[in-house]
C-alpha cells in the first residue's frame, strides 16, 4: 500500500493546545505506526522507498484501542534494550507544519540501534515512518504558538520472548506522538538545579551517549529525591574525576537528566561538556546552539558584552568543563528538543554533600540572560524560516512534502 495523504488538517477544535503540559495529552486523538521484523532486519517489504509502498501504510493503529502484545519474557523487558529518539513537528506563521531536523535523530538512532543488538532501519524507513505518522496526526499537530509542538517518539525494541540474555528474535519499530507544550513550562524564573556528587548517570565505556531507556531510568530517583530537595533537575559529574582526588571543583560536567547544558564565560566563550568522553547524548538542539553561534557569533557580541561587561569576540567550543569553571560563568542555560533553550538561575550541592554554590548574575527571569535569550530569539527564528544561514539552511521538512524531499539525505 502507499500513501495518499497530501494536505495538512487545521488544529482540532476543543483541545486547548496553549494549555498543554509536557506530558501524554489527547490519546484518545493518536494513531501510531507499528511494524515488527525478525533477525533478518528491516526489508523492502516494510519499506520500499523506489514505489513508496510497503507495510508502513498498513501498520497505522489507534492508541486507545490497539495496546501492544506484551509477555514477560519479552526481551526489552527483561533486558533494557530499547532505543528511542525525540523531535518535533509545528506550525509556523503560515500554519504550515514543520518537522526540525528529523536526520540527525536518524543518526543518532542508527547509533544506538547498533549498540543495543537492535536492525538498524534505513534512512528512508525511518524518516518516511516520521512523515507518515505526522500525516495519520496533522489534526493535533498545535496551532502556531510559543512552546506549542506535536511531539513525535520513534522506537525501537526487543518485542520477541525468550530467557536468555541474547538479541532478541524479533523487532518492533514504532511511531507515536502527542501535542505537548514546553518541558519546563511550570517554570516562571530560571532552573534551580542540584549539582549531584553521589550518584552517576553515566561512566566511560558506557552507552551515556545512546538514548536508551536505561538511561532515564538510572536518572530517576536522583531526579525525585533533587525535586524533594527543591530543585528542578541535576547536573551530573563525571564522578571519577571527583572521586579521584575529591576535589569538587576539579570534577569535570556531564549533563542534566534529559538535557545538554551550556556556560557563558566572562571570556566570551560560550561551553558545553564535550562528546569524546562518550558519556552523554549528542543533542540535536546542542548541536544547533553550536551551529547558530558559530554562525551568527557577531550578531551575538552586543548580547555577550552586556551579560560580561567585556567587548571580546563570541566564540563557542564543545571541551571538558569542570566545576571550578561555574564561578566563571554570567550566564547557563540547558537545550533539548523539549526544553528549547531554557536558563539556569542557580546550581548547588545538597543536603550532606560538600557545600558548593553558584547563583549566575543573569537568567533569574524568563527567557534568561542577554546571550541566553539572543540564542533562544535565533533558535526560533530559524525554526521557522525566518532566519537561514548555509550552516541551517536544510535543518527545516515538511512533512506533507515529497517522500524523496523528505528522506533526502
């Protein structure tokens, strides 16, 4: 079967979108794609993209009514090995639906398929599922507005039962989505966050950069107990480095629970921790702020002089950070896919760790310091064609496009 849907639907009536929490809204709305695979991995069958035809047309299901089939002893259950990537569909000005650099999650969700023993689907596979999800949805994909997306969750596992700890013998590949606001949309200053000593997201030789399930769920409990405590969220070391000779500020940053995070340094520099560790996820909204600063680094030196109080050069640069490096900060922020661009008004330690605290002179207030804002401005700008460089130029697709234009790589 193929696919016949070419024009978007207008927003459904009744569903307050502005509302919306980061959450699972209106499932009763969803319809999400579901194909399954053997060890002899995805084929043309599933997906044959000369004909643009295959099982994806065939596999659309309603959310409500259609649960999986679930055993105990399932693979993914049993043993973790569940992949998933994030991204989102809006409207611009136009109402025209727009879907954020959909490639990059096909990479990193290659990546991950191939440490956790899962068949990597093609490109085409993959971002085709994306569109025709988006498609099956487009009367929830939110009005134009601030925060407001559909949010698009594709997802691969184990699906076959068996005992041992082997790959499992069979796949699923799955499309859902929900309209959800901004993750930190409770929010009405900048994030108070828990720098946490004692407990790790991620070690060296790990897979801290695959977005796996397990990694969520190691982030959980210190996610609740830092909320108990008052803050929003954690920032995460590499504890080796602090255990090593237990000096706090020399410990070297990880990232928060869902998010990358940034520092603006007096110097002008603009920092995030750095991906050779392998240790955390390769965002695709920390890989934009790269992009945009490099690309718009002059337009950004009034923003900087007036978070610093220095006329330096803007400059942005992917390194080890360490703690000590927070006191030199004016500004933090944190980005992700949910989140945007979202300040950091405050970081510190807990309840019996070793005493350490950072309030950075900006960010106490929505949307955050000068550079911060400027970053946030720009994001947006170019998430919605409004601003376009050669460094974003392909970032933008629409879903209701061509399937080649779509998939392109």
């Amino acid at each position: 079967m193929t696919s016949t849907i070419s024009d978007a639907k207008d927003p459904k009536d009744g569903i307050d979108f502005e509302s919306l929490p980061w959450n699972l809204n209106h499932p009763e709305e969803h319809c999400y794609v579901h194909l399954t695979t053997t060890s002899d991995g995805w084929t043309k069958e599933h997906y044959d993209p000369e004909t643009d035809s295959g099982q994806l047309f065939d596999s659309v299901h309603k959310y409500n009514a259609t649960p999986l089939p679930v055993f105990p002893s399932m693979t993914s259950l049993n043993y973790g090995t569940t992949i998933w990537e994030g991204l989102k569909c809006y409207r611009n000005e136009d109402g025209k639906p727009i879907v954020f650099r959909p490639d990059r999650n096909f990479e990193r969700f290659a990546n991950g398929a191939a440490q956790m023993c899962l068949p990597v689907p093609s490109r085409e596979l993959f971002l085709r599922g994306i569109q025709h999800v988006l498609q099956q949805n487009s009367h929830i994909i939110p009005p134009h507005g601030e925060g407001m997306k559909l949010y698009v969750r594709p997802m691969l596992l184990g699906s076959g039962q068996q005992l041992g700890l082997y790959p499992s013998p069979q796949f699923s590949l799955l499309f859902f989505v929900s309209p959800t606001g901004n993750y930190f949309k409770t929010a009405t200053g900048g994030l108070q966050l828990h720098l946490e000593t004692r407990r790790s997201r991620a070690a060296r030789g790990g897979v801290g950069n695959v977005k796996c399930s397990g990694n969520y769920a190691v982030a959980l409990k210190p996610l609740m107990d830092a909320k108990k405590q008052g803050f929003h969220d954690n920032l995460f070391l590499e504890l080796e480095t602090y255990h090593k000779d237990g000096n706090l500020e020399s410990a070297i940053l990880q990232e928060m629970s869902a998010a990358n995070v940034f520092l603006v340094l007096r110097t002008g520099e603009i920092v995030t921790p750095s991906l050779e560790r392998g240790t955390i996820l390769p965002g695709v909204t920390r890989d934009s702020v790269i992009t945009i600063v490099n690309e718009f680094a002059e337009e950004l030196k009034v923003a900087m002089k007036e978070s610093t109080g220095q006329d330096s050069n803007v400059t942005v640069s992917s390194r080890d950070i360490t703690v000590a490096e927070l006191k030199n900060a004016t500004e933090a922020f944190c980005t992700g896919t949910a989140a945007e661009v979202a300040p950091i008004a405050r970081l510190a330690t807990g309840e019996g760790e070793d005493p350490f605290e950072v309030v950075f002179e900006h960010g106490h207030s929505l949307p955050g310091g000068p550079v911060t804002s400027a970053i946030l401005k720009m994001l947006r700008e170019v998430m919605v064609g409004d601003r376009s460089s050669n460094g974003t130029k392909d970032w933008l697709r629409d879903p209701f496009g061509s399937p080649d234009e779509f998939c392109k790589a």
